[in-house]
C-alpha cells in the first residue's frame, strides 16, 4: 500500500495502437499516486507495448510499483488476483470495456467512470459527467470528458508543470545536460520537433525547410512510423543516432525519448510538431507554436475535431497568425483533401519567420488554459461527489 493513500482506484488501459492510450493512462495515475495520495493500480492488457512508456517497467513481473502506481499485467485478472473488493473508483479509459467477472464483482456504491478522449468541439460539455445505467447489473457508468472549456473535464496538468520550464530554460547548463543526454549536439540552430502519422506531408515540409535562411535542427524522436514516414529516397532508413543533412536542415534522429525527455524536448524546440492526444497537450503546455495532427479517422472525423480545436485555439489570435496557423495545420493534415485551395508552397517559410509572434499567442493560450482546474483534481472531485451522492 502507498504511504498515506486513502482511497483506491483501478484504472483500466487497453493499448489500441499507438502510445497515446498508455501515456495519457501513466501520466494520470502518476499524478493522482502522488498529488492525491491514491493507491492507483494501472492495469494493462499489452505490458510489452507500455514499456515504451514506462522505460523501468519489468515484463517479467506480473504485479509492481513504480512511481508510486502499482501497475498489474491483465493476465492477474485472469488468475483472479486483482477484484475490485476494496476499490473506490473504477476507470475505465476511452471506452476499452471491464472484464466481465471484475464487473459482475463490482460493488453498487464503487464509482465507475469512463474517460473518454479529448476534443474541442462544442457538443463535449454537453456529453460531460452524463450517467448510464448497466442493462442488467445495478450499476452505473460516468462519462468523463476531458476538454479546454470550465464545463468540461478539464485537461492533464501536474501541480508543478510550470516550474519546471523555469528551471530548465534559465539554466544553460541544465539545456546542455539534456541535449548530452538524449543524443543530440547543442547547437544555435532553430529547432523543430517532429512527431507524427505517416500520412503527414514530411517531404514537403523537408523541401522546404532545407532552403529556409536559417539553419534549422530538427529533432525526430525514434518511433515505430518513421518507415513510412521517411520516403526521401528508395530503401532509405533512418537510424537512431543517425544525422542527415538537407541543406539548411539537419534532421537528428533521436531514440524514442522517456515522457519526462520528451516533455523537455518539446520546451526546448521553438517549433513542435505533435500528434494523437497526449504530445498535443504538452506541446501546449510548454506553450511553443507547435502544428498539431490528430489521430486519422473515417469519414475525415478527424479533421472535424482539428477545425474545432483551431477555432478555440486561435479565437483571440490575430488575423495573421489565425491563417497562418489554419492553413498550415490543414496542410498537415489534411494533405490531398486541401491541397488545391489551401496549399501555399510558401507557408513553411511564412510559419519560421512567424515563430516569434506565434510563440506570444500559444503563451497566451496556455496561461488562460492553467488557470482553469486540471483533470485529475476535478477527476477526484467529481468521484468524490458521486460517492457521496451528490451529482
Ligand atoms: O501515439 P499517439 O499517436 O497516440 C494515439 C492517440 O492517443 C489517439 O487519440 C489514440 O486513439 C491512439 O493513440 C490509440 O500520440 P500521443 O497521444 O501523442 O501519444 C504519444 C505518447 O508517447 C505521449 O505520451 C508522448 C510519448 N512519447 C514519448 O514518451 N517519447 C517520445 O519520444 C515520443 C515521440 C512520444
């Protein structure tokens, strides 16, 4: 048992593809363990995947404690070595269904809550803490929305976020440290950050950035895309470690970083590129200009939910940075449905040169968003409500 932990709660992560469902599931039970003293025990169903996230996580042992979250392989469940007897809260994350038998031994009173995946769009606070019965058990399930408005669930956000750029970008030597450690040279170059689908136009943007004025380092953490993503030349890869010049680029291939490496990363880059859902929010919080992908959907969904986080994102930016950032981010994403009306071949070297000015709305952003609670704070609230009957 954790030292001082009151209350426990399961949370359930099924890993789809992708690490975005373990790393929004690790980041989530590290800061209710530590900010709230909860015993959480995160339980898996591919511990092989989580460890890509979880860098000290042993797959040889079926139960540990790590950063004071007890995380347990699905297969106890099976065994019958997890229940949830003694259990306050049950999440279950993005809809990834419980295990019949752990469900049948649920008690009415435990708080079920499923935590459903984050969108901007305007229906979300509508759908937010809404309750479902269970056709046949005396149970009920929460729908948690996380979301940028004060009526939604809020978004991921430690205690400390902030002070850590502090520390980090007033201190040279610190910067230099985490340039050593992650593989990559210091240098004065401009500094991008890549991290995204292999439908992204990457050897536009390459093109482009190779004949950009300014020298530009672009860091590209390892990841299981790159493959695809990389069609420079035929039977081309890219290795960790390995450098590539194009120009004035020069494209770094890192390793796949640690989350705490990648958050630094990400405050360290005066441009990031992010994806799915769980790199957007911290690309946010480190509050550089950044371009976002979204998770690809059928029917273009995803370009749905990338137009409303636009509209909130950019509601106070200037006209300029307002379609700069609209046309850039469609671009990216929307690579063969916009090209013909919104492509501007230019728009890379328009997006480097607006670093500055761009930087200055996503600070403003970010400030506005850090004032409102953060999602496992009203998380906690909100089960400690419904345990006491007061939603
Ligand atoms: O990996 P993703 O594409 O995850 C996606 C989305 O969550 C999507 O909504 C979901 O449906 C799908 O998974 C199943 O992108 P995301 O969400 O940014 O998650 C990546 C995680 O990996 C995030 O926690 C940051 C972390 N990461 C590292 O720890 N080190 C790295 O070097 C990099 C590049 C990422």
């Amino acid at each position: 048992m954790i030292k001082h932990a009151v209350k426990r709660w399961d949370i359930f992560c099924k890993i789809v593809d992708n690490y975005g469902d373990i790393g929004v599931c690790w980041r989530l039970s590290r800061q209710l363990a530590n900010e709230h003293s909860i015993h959480v025990r995160l339980i898996i169903d591919n511990i092989h995947v989580a460890q890509k996230i979880i860098s000290n996580l042993d797959i040889s042992k079926p139960m540990q404690l790590i950063n004071q979250v007890e995380i347990v392989a699905s297969a106890c469940l099976e065994k019958k070595q997890v229940n949830p007897d003694a259990v306050d809260a049950v999440i279950e994350t993005f809809g990834c269904g419980l295990p019949e038998q752990y469900l049948k031994q649920m008690r009415p009173e435990t708080v079920w809550i499923n935590l459903e995946y984050l969108s901007a769009e305007k229906w979300v606070s509508g759908f937010h803490a809404k309750p479902s019965k269970h056709p046949t058990l005396p149970l009920t399930k929460y729908f948690f929305f996380p979301g940028f408005d004060e009526n939604t669930g809020g978004l991921i956000r430690e205690k400390d976020l902030f002070k850590q750029p502090e520390s980090f970008l007033n201190s040279e030597e610190t910067q230099l440290t985490f340039w050593k450690k992650i593989g990559a040279e210091a240098t004065t170059d401009l500094k991008i950050s890549l991290f995204c689908y292999p439908q992204a136009p990457v050897k536009k943007l390459w093109d482009a950035l190779a004949i950009t004025s300014k020298p530009i380092s672009l860091y590209l953490p390892f990841n299981s895309t790159i493959d695809e993503l990389v069609c420079i030349k035929k039977d081309f890869k890219l290795n960790v470690g390995e450098i590539l010049k194009l120009g004035n680029l020069t494209i770094h291939v890192l390793p796949f970083l640690s989350q705490d490496d990648y958050d630094l990363l990400l405050l360290g880059c005066d441009l990031n590129f992010v994806r799915g859902e769980d790199s957007w929010i911290r690309a946010l919080w480190a509050g550089k200009p950044f371009i976002w992908q979204p998770y690809i959907q059928a029917d273009d969904t995803h370009l749905v939910k990338l137009s409303a986080f636009l509209d909130f994102y950019l509601s106070k930016a200037n006209p300029q940075n307002k379609t700069l950032i609209y046309d850039a981010s469609l671009n990216w994403s929307g690579y063969g449905h916009y090209q013909s009306n919104r492509l501007n071949s230019d728009i890379w070297q328009q997006l480097i040169d607006a670093i500055p000015k761009l930087q200055r709305h996503g600070e403003d952003v970010t400030r506005l968003l850090s004032q409102q609670p953060d999602l496992a704070t009203k998380l906690v609230i909100f089960s400690e409500n419904l345990q006491r009957n007061q939603v």
